[in-house]
C-alpha cells in the first residue's frame, strides 16, 4: 500500500487572551472557495481567538488560494451587539513569497511520505501489532523516523509559521503509517523534544477489512467487527490484540481454519465482563 494520507498542519501553539490588542492569525480552510466564505472563516477565526485589530490569512491548502483580512472589533457598549468590520487587502511581495515557500515545504513533506512503503514484517506485520505493545510502537516509530527523514522537514515549516504567525490556527499534524497486510497506523506529532525530535502518539487505526482497531480496551465495545479479506490473518491478528488486553475470545478459535469465507467478531459486557464471541461462515 504506497498511497499515504497526509495531513499537515499544526495545533494552535499559541492563543492571546480576549483583551489582546491585535494579532496575526493563519487559518486554513479546505472549503473556502467565493469571497463570501473566505471572509466569513476570517471573522469567525478572529472572533474565537480574540483581539480587536487582527489581521487573518485564510487558505485553502486544495486549491491553495490565500486570502488576507483586517478584522476590526468594535468595543462592545452594554446592551449593544458587538461590531465587526472585515476588509480584504492585497497581499504584499514578502507574504506571497512566504505562503509560496510553506506550500513548498508541504510538498516536499508529501513526496518523503509516497515514497516511505510499508513497515517491515521484522518491526510489525501489522497495526493490530501495535496494540497494547508500546516496544511495538517505539519501533515502528523510531523506523519511521530514520526512513522518512521528515522530523526535520516539518520543524522547518513549524517554524517559519511561527515567525510569520502569533497564531497558527489549524488542525493537528497527522500521519498514517501502513502495513504490509493492508492495514494503517494514525499518529498525532505530539510535540518536540529538547534534542529537536517530534514525539508521536498513536491515536487511532483501521485494519485491511476498514475496522477501526481498537486502542484500548474500552474501544472494543464499539460492537462488530466484520473479517472478509483474509480472514484467517485478520481474525488472527485481532485475537492476539484482544488478547494482550486481557479481553477473553469464545466461538471455537481453531475450529475452522481451511474454508472460512468470512468472520464477525462480536464485543459486548457479560456481568460487567467484557467478551468477545466469533461467529465463523464456512465456504
């Protein structure tokens, strides 16, 4: 599996208090395509973060049209609604030149992410692997890290959006990590450590049969999870999951290998117990 997600961008790093004065503001915005709707994220972005005299870029990493704003709010008066003013300016040469070199970087970013490949079978076979395993996932991890090359990459874009922005509004940096049996691995950058490393966390995964893995025990009372391609592996790969969590499997495990045309694993809580049950359709 050599197409990969990706998704860059950068929780709020830093956010002013509703009394500060002025800031600037960079907001992205994937649906923004008319006038209206640019200006329409300009005001409301500036509204939730606060300040009375913002200036706010707007863009739509699709298309990768850039908008800019000055977002004037008007002292509010008791009883009286709050005042907004919101006007488009033209964007200066330094700024454009700027929103040209993080789209850059953000294709150099993608191009290190096609051309990773799958984690090899000897660090994890799959993402179920990872589960209740943190070796595991430090692994996977660190092979992530020596392979891609992109810790650096991304801290070069974080920074220069930090020095542009006061406030680099946007969703978090998310990447996928695939497995040779199909399945992939979400982690979240969580932050950078004193030697300059972006930290990761695993927060969700899917398998090769689009079931969310669950990352937790909790996560397996989410009901059904159905097992079509290869069924044998991914049922497998499930119950060793299930398994490391302490979660007890019943339906005849090892009763029907040759000849399974599917499975349906089913979770739920018996006497406050959670248990899971297989059900097997045989060929």
């Amino acid at each position: 599996m050599k197409n990969k997600f990706f998704k860059l961008s950068v929780a709020t790093v830093l956010m002013l208090s509703k009394s500060a004065f002025a800031a600037t503001i960079y907001a992205e915005c994937d649906y923004c395509s008319t006038p209206y709707s640019f200006q329409a994220k300009a005001e409301a972005i500036s509204y939730e973060v606060g300040g009375r005299n913002n200036t706010v870029f707007v863009e739509n990493k699709r298309s990768l049209e850039v908008q800019k704003y000055k977002v004037i709010t008007f002292l509010e008066e008791p009883g009286m609604p709050i005042e907004i003013s919101v006007s488009n300016l033209a964007m200066t040469q330094d700024e454009k030149a700027t929103f040209s070199k993080l789209q850059s970087q953000r294709d150099g970013i993608q191009r290190a992410f096609t051309n990773l490949g799958d984690v090899p079978t000897d660090i994890a076979d799959s993402a179920y692997d990872l589960v209740g395993n943190s070796s595991r996932e430090n692994r996977t991890i660190d092979w992530y890290r020596e392979n891609a090359n992109i810790d650096w990459l991304i801290s070069d874009h974080i920074s220069l959006a930090l020095s542009t922005f006061s406030i680099f509004n946007s969703p978090n940096v998310i990447v996928d990590i695939t497995f040779k049996d199909g399945s992939v691995a979400r982690f979240k950058i969580t932050g950078v450590t004193t030697l300059g490393k972006l930290t990761y966390k695993m927060v969700s995964a899917i398998d090769a049969n689009k079931n969310n893995i669950p990352l937790t025990k909790e996560g397996y009372t989410s009901g059904s999870f159905n097992f079509t391609n290869d069924p044998s592996g991914s049922l497998s790969e499930f119950i060793d999951a299930a398994s490391r969590m302490g979660i007890p499997i019943t339906g005849g495990i090892g009763g029907a290998t040759g000849g399974i045309g599917g499975a349906k694993m089913t979770c739920k809580e018996i006497a406050g117990n959670l248990e899971c049950v297989i059900t097997y359709q045989i060929k």
